[in-house]
C-alpha cells in the first residue's frame, strides 16, 4: 500500500489531504441568524429593545404567575389542571413550577441586568435618561410582584432571605425612577414611580411614605402592564382563559355573588347560557374586566393610591370614617352604592372589599393577604373561597396551613438549582 | 491475474485541483481487445424459482449485470479467455464459476444459488470505508431484503422497518393518515438531541427528524416519502460500534436504503393496483352503563363510535427497469389516496423515481438516484388539545363544548403539503482490481407548507385564527472514499481513506394572523393582528477518516479505523473530535477442527465510538427578540451558552456469533452490546433567579444501555413444491443513568404531563408515581412516589413466517414490545371528571354525596373533582400486534393468454389484532411526537387495514 501511494499519489495525496482539511475547518464556520448575541445588547443603540424587552418580561410574570395567584387568593376558580388549588394545597411540587411561573424571578433579574448595563452604556447620561426611568419602573412592578407572593426572596442565584428584600429592592427602583422622571421632567412615569412606591411602602410598614407617595398620584392615573392578543406570550391569560378556553371561571368565588348583587362596572360578570367552564360543569361565569387578549392589566393606578389612604386613616390613625368615606367615593364615582360601617372594624373589612373589587385580576392580593394576615375571618374573599372549598365534596382538600397559606414557596425548579436553598 | 495501469502520469497532473476531478476525468484507455458474451439464468436452488436483481459480475474486469424477471443476464464485451464469474444476491449464498469465453462468441452459464440468511460474501455498504463482505465487518448488521418486502403487506416504508431487524424499535405514534412513526435503534441514548438513527438513501443523507408537529398533535415522516414499492434492500447498523466511520450524529444508529437499479436487457414493466379498506373496531374499555346515560339523556357516545367509518386505501404504481451494455435504467411512477376511520382525515401522495447508471468508460460508473414525492395531508384536531375532536367526545358532557363537538370538523381546516426531492450521483472510479474510490454528492431537499384556520365565527375563537407555516430542509452530502486492495499470500489488506461533509440548512417561517375582519377564506393578510416566527439555522459536520482492514487466509479479519470530525455546533473552545474503531471477526468454521454439524460458523468483536453534536444556539449566551410591551420590539434571555460545549460520545462493545446448521435450514445469530454514552447533553434546569429560565445543554451525564440480540431463521420444509420457514427476532435492552451532573433528578414533564423523570440508577426515561399506602382503608388515599418502569421497551419479539407452495405464498408476522410503561392520560382525565366507564360506580357514589363512604384505592383510581391520581394510569404497555398477513397466488400464464404477463394477486392486512392489558386507546398511540417521553392523550388509535393487490410484470 505504501509503495503504491508513494509511487502514485505522494503529491496529489497531499494537496488532496491540505484541501480537505481546508474545507473541513471553513465549512464548520457556521454563523445562524436569528438570535442576539449578549455582546451586541452593550451599545446605545440596544437600549430601547432591551428596556422593552425588561418589560415584556414583567407581562410574562404577570400572565405566568397572575393567574395562579388569582385562584389561590379567591379571584377566580380554576377547572381542571387550571385549579392550582388541587396541585398547591396538596403538596405537589411540581404544582407551581411552569416556565411562566418562573418567569417572576427571570424578570426580576432582567431587569437587574438591563438596569447595570444601561449605566455602564450610558455613563452620566443616565440619571437624565427617560428609558433608565422606564427601566426602574418595569424593575419596580418586577419585585412588587415578588415581594407580594413569594414566601421568601433569592437574588441571581443567591441564598434565600427574607421576602422584605424584594420589596426594598421594588422601593429602590422605584426611587430611582422618581428621581430621573422628575429630572427628565416625564410626569407619567413619575407617577407609576411614586405609586408603585407607596404600594410597596405599604408592605414595609412606611405608611406616612406611602401616603405621602399616593397623594401625589391623581386618582385617574393608570401605568399598565401591557398585554397584546396576537402574541402567545403577551396574551391576556386571565381573558382568554374565561372566556375563550374556560378553564377559568368566577363562578363560586366573592365576586360570583358580588356580581349578582352589585351592578358595579369595575366588577362586573355575565353568565352565558351556552358556554360551560371547560370540565363541562355550568355555569361558566366571564369576568368583564378584560373582553379581549390585547387587554392591559393596570399595574399603578390613581384609585388604588386612595384606598392606601383610607387604609392608612382605618388602620394607622383610627380615622376610620374618614378612610370609609374615600373608599365610597370611589364607590360612588363607579355608580355603586356605597359600604357602610358602624365601626373601625367593620370599616375595615369594607376596605378589605373594596381593595379586592378595585384590584381584582390585576394580581395584587398577595401583598394584601400577607399584610393583613390572610385569615378567612378577616377576609371576605377567602371566606368565600373557603366556603366553596369546603362545599365542594369531591376535593379533599384541607384549606393550607402556615406559609403555604399565605405566600407562594419557591418553584421545584428553583429548589433544585439552587444550591444554596435546601 | 490482468492488471491496468492505475494512473498515466497525464491522468497525475489532473488531481491537483481536486479529487473531484479526478473521479470524473480520469479516464484510463479501454481494452481494445477481442471480446465475447455471457449469458445465463440465476435461479434459487430448490424451487428454481428465478432470482430477480441477481448481481452477475467479473470481477477482474469490472463489468457486471443484474438479473432480469426471468433471472436472465447478459455481459457483452468480456475479454477473451478464462474468466471467474460471480453471481450475487442477498439472501443467498454467493456461487462463482469459471467458464472459457470465445472471441465473438456468447458462452452460457446458469447459477442455481442456495438461499441463506447468513451470507457471508453478501457485499455491505453500510458502515464500512468502501464495500465489505459480511465476513469482514465485525459488528452485526441488519438487512431486510426484497422478499421481505415483497411478500410482506407494506404500505409505507416505515412498515418495511417495522419488526424486521432486532433492537430496531418502531412504533406509529398515532392512527392519523400521514403519520409518522416514532424509530429508536437499542433504545434512547441521549437525553436531547434526538434518538433517530441517521438515514441514507442510496448513499444519501435524508431528513431524519419528524416533520414539524399539525393540530393532531402527529406528524408526518420523511421516511414515509419513499416509495415502498422502489426498495431494493435497506441495511441497518445499530450503535457506535458500527457507525464510527458517520462520526458526529451517529451514535443512533444508521437505517440506508438502496432503491433498486436498472439491469441489461429490455425493458420489464411492473404494474400494481391496490385497494384496501381501514378501521378501528372500537377505542376505550367500552361499558357505559345505563346509570350514565341516564344521567346525561342524550349523551354521545364516549368513544366515538358514532364517527367512526371505514377508511379507503389505494395505491396504483408503475416501474420499468431494463438497459444496455454501458447503461441502465429505473423508473417508477405510484399515485395513493388514503380516508381515515374520522370525517375529513385524508392522504394523498404522487411520487417519481428515477434512477440510473452508465459507464462512460470501463473504470467509471456512474449512478444517478432521483425520487420525487408529494404528499397532501388533511388533519383533524386530536390529542391533547382543548380544541381537540377526540378530546372533546371522550370527555363526554365534562368537555369545553358541551354537545357542540362537530364544530371541530366544520369549524377548523389543517393542511399540510409535503414536496420532497432526493438526489444523488455516484461516481465510482475502478481503475484497477486492487484500486477503487467512489464519490456521492447528494442533495435532500424536504418542503412542508403547513395550514391551519379556526375559521370567523367559530365557538371557541369567534375572530377566527390562520396559522401558515414554510418549513424547509436541506441535507447536502459530499462523500468520497478510495480503498487500495492488496494481497500477500495469505494476508488481505484493505486499505481506505474517506472524507465527508454534510450540511443541513432548516428554513422555518410561520405567521398567525387573528381577528379576522369577516367570513370567507381567508389568508394571513385577513385577520388584523398578525405575528411571524422566522428560523435560519445551519448545521455542517465534516470529518475526516481511515481504515485498514487486514484479513488472514479469508477467515480472520481485523479493522482498525478512526474519525476526526468537527461540527458548527461544537463551543469555540471545543476542538476536532476524534473517534476510533476497532473489530474482529473470525469465521471459525473454516478451521479443520471445527465440526462440520455447525456448517458456518462466525465470531465477531467490534468496539467504535461515536457521538451526537449539541444544538445550533447551545453553546453561546444568546438573547431572543421577542414582541414586547404591545407588540414593540424587545429580548429576553435565550441560552445561558457555555463556550465548552462538545458532543455526546458513545462508546459500544459488541460480541456475538453466527452458526448455520442442518444444511442451512437452521441460522442463530446472536449479539451482546454493552454502550456508554458518556459527556451526555444534559438539559440542565436553570435556577430561574438568574435570569435564564429555559434549560441549558451541558455535557453532565453519563447513561448505559445493555442488551442482547437473537435472530433465528428456520427452514423447516424444504422441498420442490414446498418451502415453509419461520424467523424469530428477539432482543432486550436495558437502560440506566449513572450520572446527571448536579441535578440527580431531572422532571422531564410539565404540570400538566406528571411522573416522567431522568434519573440516577434508573432507566431513561422512566415513569414515577404515586403507590397507595391504604388501599382496603375507607379513608382519603395515603401515597407515597414510587419508581414504576421505564418508558421504553425491555424486550422486543418478532416471529414470522413464510410458506411458499409453488403459485401460492403465505406470509405472516406477529410483534411483541414489553417492559415498559405509560401515562394513558385519557384514563386518568376521564376518571377525574367521572366518565371513565370502569369509575362509574364510583362516580355516583361521589354524586350522591357519599365519598366518605369510598375506599382509598376507590378514590385514588376513581375519585372525581381531581382526586384520582395519575400514579393509577400508568400502565405496563405490554402488548403483541399482528403486524402483517398476506397471501399471494401467482397466477398461470396459460390462465391469462400470455397477454398480461406476469400476474399475481395478493390479500394483506396490517395490524389486524392486538392484545394488551394497557389501560388506554392503543399501546402505540402516543402524544409529542417523537419527543423523549412519551404519553397518550386522547390519541388515535392504530386501525387495521386490508388490501388486495394485482401486480403484474410484462
């Protein structure tokens, strides 16, 4: 073989083998469009894309989390895999461990990300930067939503620490956005800054900050998260899942019979004759909050800012008839007939109502529930969930105890990454 | 021994520029010497039945021929003198005669070859730098071969694959018209990339994956493109210790297809007509009771038989192959229709084949392949799929539409257009006896254009939704081997170098428009919110490799060769990968010692290694441009990246041995492998709080997979009038992780698919759930999660058999697949909602009020409102399929007055009966495709089919 080659093909051979070796290495040089490359998000021109894209992040928390926070706080009622109740309440888990569900902490740290990279592209620039403002805001509603559900806090793969952390880290982002929005002079972001902050501060127990942040805020005001119904993974969950798959209902829930009782058009129901919720079972009751997939859900909003100041009279300085007094107006500015209350106590509850009729389906309960120590005696909402619970023979289910009530844990996923949670 | 010059210095200078060139150049000057012909019949031994496609060949000389219908040949222009004629055929053993050729003059020669399962010169491609002789090749090789495919009821050539060959395991996925299979050679031995073996079609690289997924939660095969009725032969080599020489991908194993060739003579037409009928007898446990029809009056029936039909095959198909001295020629037309057992279910396909060979001058031939296919689905919405049909009717009155289910046959239209176009030529380039190099460029190009509409005004999307997708795949191969035969005395070495590329190039554009402005057909441009997916991905690998193969006095064999191989999707810091291979095979039977009951008798070793490339985007830290904030353009984090990323690499150690006894009528062969896949591509769970929330690749894991082969062929009747035989296949496989990297236990589900996880010292993948601790208690069920089985089958059993009586051919083939398990979500979901026939009693216990009153194991198999739990349904998927029966009679020619040449009618049936104690529709039927796990939900079961056939050759 040997005499052969060298007889035969001692030069060919090797400008055979130099070719094929040249073709080798050149043709696994493959470059596939498509997707971006960390490095090039590093330039000016990258920012807005990348703000953006803090903020598509905080829809997908919204849409992946938003709807089990619904059914696990009395919002809504979940048929089949939609009821997380069955999943949560018993132990499974896996029951919360979506990729959408996980998509909280991503945005919390996509925001974290974008945040540092901004400063270190934009220098100086960027304490006078509209899109540093809007970045903070996205971050703030970000840790909002983590600090009001999750049991505990975790940051960029850190050791669990106490869930205050994410709502001091909300706050922050908050104040940052104030300060540049003031400086920038754009009031509509100044706004979602300050009530973002005051409904933070509510939750860290600063109630003449967040008072002092609300009253900023006109009671018109509105910054949502925003929603868009041709695309997947912006959609509206809590729409199309009323009404389009049915795999979530009112039915059975506070606002079930508040809708029944109440033409009130911030909570309004309808009950169609020929749609069932997606087990078959009737009857499948609509939300009127949202009638399409491209809907927004408020995030920051003026009325809001007025129920933390009547929480703030009822609960800090026992001016309870002045905080009733607000939360009827808000009432009465709906057209609905308003609350009443003989005293603190019963005073109280009519907020706790009116909260969850102003914020419902905008995934704010869990701040509420934890500050208020989610016991179905105090809270009208749940003592209807629970009440429904219990009425419901097939479920088995005992209502949670200790964290699991009151709080989300952490997703398998993030127990099994993680190695500083055991 | 006449020897040709092996290159002219003129031929030298024209290498240079590249071995292409040189393929198609370099021409060396024929013999002017005088010449004379050959001509004769092969037949087979016995029955004398001619063997059509026999190989007639010269080897000295290089010319050669196959046999025509009547097993007739013809070699023109053969040099004067004494020459040594071979004649081939697979499955029979190879016969070589000497006979003395005049000038000017036609010498007869006739062949009677002996049929055989174990031919050890039968001439192999596959997995071997050059062609091989079985006795060579160390590792074992599946064949399955023209009378496999001829007398058994094929209707796809996925059918052809199906039960033929141990450890090749392929299961329909669904009863759909289009589907495709699901194919697995010794089990799944990667976590993510895939456990398709590689495909070939004579020489060419062909889309392997599944096309991408249709609203039947199915999905049509590539594989199915090609016309069953146009294979030769297909040959499969199972695992790394046989795919060294493909590198990078082919760990798997490799499945090539040889389509058949054209031969000298006159044109023989072969014309078939088929017609057949399909249907599924009955889906479900069956049993609703009265108690449930009287509390939903009215009821549908849970499944489905009021939509059940009888389905309608048929297929019409014409070849011709025929040729001359230096060419030949095969082409083939075949049209099929196909209606499903639901409304609106449909098939229909058109393909063409060309193929064909000449020899411009006596070292060259040249062969070209060219097949091209259409095929036009009709799906309807099945699977797990709120907007599914079956879905929606199984569930009864506890679905998403009430009594509203025909809306998802009126309501929806899903369409898919499949043009598939596979190409290639063969240069091959014989100066010599002792030299020989070959070259394929072959190019596969796959086009899918997908549809869907929920059209204006429908139940569930009342604004209407289009989905239109473009998918497209093209596989470009360059492959060029050379081998330098020499032999001394007694010592045979082989000698081959090779190079190849494969470039594979996936196009994928999909828009979905929603919130149409009316009724009417519309198009993406109709509805007023419209979104688009594009992917560009590239994919190359080229390596580069060697081979000696030393052989000692024709009965002992040592191969020793080696890959280098780089590939697009290795890390920037990943380099070549280098994988080596090593056999040994022994035909022992050639030692005086041996005894002469076991007639031939082989032992072979093989260990090689081999690997499978990480995804295009694994190795770099990537971001995705999403729509964000309404529709604004934005990113997201993709892939975390790791720069380090390199391919999976299994390692294989295969032994077996093959013996014939009892004249032949008795063949054993037997294999042992033992393959390591080590690097593994891991999907490692990312800890969400660090932004990355999708998986990312990483070389972590480590799996075994172990298992024995037996193939048994046995003639238990041979004589003039008679032959009957019956083959066994049997083989088991089982599997276990050793390592997971940091994560041990890695769910492989998602909230709504529960129990499947990859996990250590277990098999991949495998099914937990959950064991109830107290079963006999009236009480709320106590569980705790159990380890239930693995998802793939442990054992596999094929027996088959054949009776030939002179006109009349029976055939028959029986499969069994065991060891495994599977969710059958369709039982637990009706169980939940109360509908699940065997839970009635206890459903209406729970109505009543009285599930206090209820056991434990009532509860945990029966309770409704979600209390029945999955650990209930997974079920063993044991079961045996009678895969095919056919019987042929070939009709007398004196019947037919010789104006219709020859006729032979057939009746076949496919999957006629099951047997299987799994819980759900169908032990085949599965959800996702082709993805690693595997579950039912509300799934088509696989139908039976009958056809009768007329073929005729003329």
């Amino acid at each position: 073989m040997m005499k052969f080659i060298k007889n035969n093909m001692r030069w060919p051979r090797t400008a055979v083998l130099v070719v094929l070796a040249g073709m080798a290495t050149s043709a696994c040089d493959v470059v596939n469009p498509g997707r971006i490359l960390d490095a090039d998000l590093s330039q000016e021109g990258a920012l807005r894309v990348l703000v953006n894209g803090i903020g598509g992040d905080v829809t997908l928390a919204y849409r992946g989390l938003g709807w089990n926070l619904e059914v696990l706080t009395g919002g809504l009622t979940g048929t089949s895999a939609y009821d997380s109740r069955i999943r949560h309440w018993r132990g499974n888990p896996n029951a919360l461990d979506a990729e959408d569900y996980n998509s909280a902490w991503a945005a919390g740290w996509v925001a974290d990300q974008g945040i540092a990279r901004m400063q270190e592209v934009l220098g100086g620039e960027f304490n006078n930067s509209a899109l540093a403002a809007e970045a903070y805001v996205w971050g703030g509603i970000a840790y909002r939503l983590l600090g009001e559900s999750m049991c505990q806090a975790v940051f960029d793969g850190g050791a669990p620490t106490d869930r205050s952390e994410y709502l001091e880290r909300a706050e922050e982002y908050f104040t940052s956005a104030a300060e540049i929005a003031s400086a920038v002079g754009n009031s509509s972001l100044r706004n979602a800054a300050l009530g973002g902050r005051a409904s933070v501060r509510i939750n860290l127990g600063d109630w003449q900050g967040a008072v002092a942040d609300a009253q900023q805020v006109p009671t018109a005001y509105e910054w949502a998260v925003i929603m868009h119904g041709g695309d997947t993974r912006e959609r509206n969950e809590i729409f199309y899942e009323n009404q389009r798959r049915t795999n979530l209902n009112v039915r059975y829930s506070f606002f079930h019979s508040y809708g029944e009782e109440f033409d009130d058009p911030r909570a309004d129901i309808v009950i169609p004759t020929d749609v069932g919720a997606a087990d078959g079972s009737f009857p499948q009751v609509w939300h009127t909050k949202y009638t399409a997939a491209g809907d927004d859900v408020p995030a920051v909003k003026g009325t809001e800012m007025r129920l933390i100041e009547a929480e703030y009279y009822i609960t800090q300085t026992g001016e309870w008839q002045r905080g009733l007094d607000i939360v009827n107006q808000l009432r009465a500015d709906a057209g609905v007939a308003p609350w009443t209350a003989s005293n603190q106590a019963e005073a109280f509850t009519a907020l706790k109502k009116e909260r969850a009729i102003v914020l419902w389906l905008e995934h704010r309960r869990g701040g509420d529930l934890y500050r208020w120590g989610n016991t179905a005696a105090g809270d009208p909402v749940l003592a209807k969930m629970y009440e429904n619970v219990a009425q419901s023979d097939g479920h088995e289910l005992a209502i949670p105890q200790g964290e699991r009530a009151i709080c989300l844990p952490f997703s398998q996923t993030l127990v099994s990454t993680n190695p500083n949670i055991s | 021994m006449k020897t040709r010059p092996i290159f002219s210095s003129a031929l030298s200078s024209r290498l240079i520029p590249s071995v292409v060139a040189v393929l198609l150049f370099a021409a060396t000057t024929p013999s002017l010497a005088q010449t004379g012909s050959i001509s004769g019949q092969v037949t087979a031994s016995g029955d004398l039945r001619p063997i059509v496609g026999a190989q007639v060949s010269i080897p000295e000389t290089g010319l050669g021929t196959l046999t025509n219908s009547q097993g007739e040949f013809l070699i023109v222009n053969v040099p004067a003198g004494l020459q040594r004629v071979t004649a081939q055929m697979i499955g029979y053993s190879t016969e070589t005669n000497e006979v003395d050729v005049s000038s000017g003059a036609t010498v007869n020669l006739d062949f009677a070859l002996n049929q055989t399962a174990l031919a050890l010169d039968e001439i192999v491609v596959t997995g071997t730098a050059g062609a091989a002789r079985r006795r060579e090749i160390g590792n074992s090789i599946g064949s399955i071969r023209s009378e496999t495919l001829e007398n058994e009821t094929i209707l796809s050539a996925q059918d052809a694959i199906t039960g033929t060959v141990p450890s090749l395991q392929v299961n329909m996925n669904g009863g759909d018209p289009g589907a495709g299979g699901s194919i697995r050679i010794r089990g799944a031995n990667s976590m993510t990339q895939g456990n398709r073996p590689l495909l070939y079609v004579d020489g060419v690289r062909m889309e392997n994956d599944l096309f991408p997924g249709s609203m039947s939660n199915q999905a049509a095969s590539p594989l199915d493109d090609i016309n069953p009725n146009d294979i030769e032969r297909i040959e499969v080599i199972k695992g790394a210790s046989a795919t060294t020489l493909y590198g990078t991908e082919a760990s798997g194993g490799v499945i090539q297809i040889f389509t058949k060739r054209g031969q000298a003579g006159p044109p023989q037409w072969t014309a078939e007509m088929s017609q057949g009928i399909s249907h599924v007898g009955s889906i479900g446990p069956g049993g609703e009771s009265a108690a449930y029809l009287e509390k939903y009056p009215g009821a549908e029936d849970l499944f489905m038989r009021q939509w059940l039909q009888t389905g309608h095959e048929q297929d019409y198909g014409l070849s011709v192959r025929g040729g001359a001295e230096a060419m030949n020629y095969f082409l083939s037309g075949h049209v099929s229709d196909q209606t499903g057992v639901l409304p609106q279910q449909a098939s229909s396909g058109l393909s063409l084949r060309g193929n064909l060979g000449f020899n411009p001058v006596p070292s060259l031939t040249v062969q070209f392949t060219g097949s091209a296919s259409q095929r036009n689905i009709d799906w309807i919405p099945l699977g797990n799929l709120a907007k599914g049909f079956s879905l929606n009717i199984m569930r009864g009155p506890h679905d998403y539409v009430a009594d509203a289910d025909s809306v998802f046959l009126t309501e929806y239209e899903t369409k898919e257009n499949i043009n598939h176009f596979i190409t290639g030529t063969e240069f091959r380039f014989n100066p010599s006896a002792n030299f020989n190099a070959k070259l394929n460029l072959g190019l596969d190009y796959a086009d899918n254009d997908y549809n869907r509409t929920e059209v204006f005004g429908s139940l569930l999307e009342p604004e209407g939704i289009r989905v239109a997708r473009r998918w497209t795949s093209q596989t470009r191969t360059v492959d060029l081997q050379s081998t330098y035969v020499q032999t001394i005395g007694a010592l045979s070495t082989n000698t081959s170098i090779g190079f190849q590329i494969f470039q594979n190039k996936r196009l994928q554009v999909q828009g979905t428009s929603r919130n149409f402005a009316g009724p009417g057909n519309p198009t993406l441009n109709t509805g007023s919110s419209q979104t688009t997916d594009e992917d560009r991905l590239e994919e190359v690998n080229a390596g580069l490799f060697v081979q000696e193969l030393l052989g000692l006095a024709d009965k002992f064999f040592l191969t020793l060769g080696a890959r280098v191989d780089g590939n697009s999707a290795f890390g920037e810091d990943y380099g070549l990968q280098f994988y080596p291979k090593a056999s040994l095979s022994y035909v022992i039977s050639d030692e005086s010692f041996w005894p002469a009951a076991l007639e031939t008798s082989r032992l072979r070793f093989a260990y090689g290694e081999s690997g499978k490339a990480p995804g295009y985007f694994d190795a770099e830290r990537t971001w995705n441009p999403i729509s964000s904030l309404g529709g604004l353009p934005g990113v997201t984090p993709s892939t975390r990246g790791n720069p380090e990323l390199g391919p999976e690499r299994s390692k294989e150690f295969e032994g077996g041995f093959e013996i014939t006894m009892l004249q032949n009528r008795l063949i054993v062969d037997a294999s042992y492998y033992h393959q390591t896949t080590d690097n593994a591509l891991i999907e490692l769970p990312q800890d969400p709080s660090t932004g990355f929330v999708s998986s990312q690749i990483d070389n972590a894991g480590s799996f075994i997979n172990k298992g024995a082969e037996l193939a048994i062929d046995a003639t238990l009747v041979s004589t003039n009038r008679l032959t009957w035989g019956v083959g066994i296949i049997g083989s088991t496989m089982t599997s276990e992780i050793l390592e997971l990297g940091a994560t041990p236990s890695i769910f492989l589900g998602g909230s709504l698919t529960p129990g499947m996880f990859a996990r250590e010292g277990f098999p991949l993948p495998a099914y937990w759930g959950a064991k109830l601790l107290n079963p006999n208690e009236v009480a709320a069920p106590e569980v705790e999660e159990q380890y239930i089985g693995p998802m793939y089958p442990t054992r596999t059993i094929s027996v088959s058999s054949f009776l030939n009586m002179g006109r009349l051919r029976a055939n028959a083939r029986v499969e069994h697949q065991g060891g495994h398990y599977q969710l059958s979500h369709t039982a637990w979901r009706n169980a939940q909602r109360g509908v699940w026939p065997p839970c009635f009693s206890v459903a209406e216990q729970i109505d009543a009020g009285n599930l206090s009153q209820l056991t434990a194991q009532e509860r945990f198999e029966c309770g409704s409102s979600f209390i029945a739990d999955w650990g209930a349904y997974i079920s063993p998927m044991d079961f045996i399929k009678l895969r095919s029966v056919s019987l042929a009679y070939d009709v007398p020619a004196n019947l037919l007055g010789g104006r219709m040449g020859d006729l032979t009618l057939s009746l076949g049936g496919r999957n006629l009966w099951t047997t299987s104690d799994y819980v759900g529709v169908d032990p085949e039927a599965v959800d996702d495709n082709d993805s690693l796990t595997r579950h039912e939900y509300y799934n088509m079961p696989i139908p039976r089919v009958f056809t009768f056939t007329v073929r005729s050759a003329f």
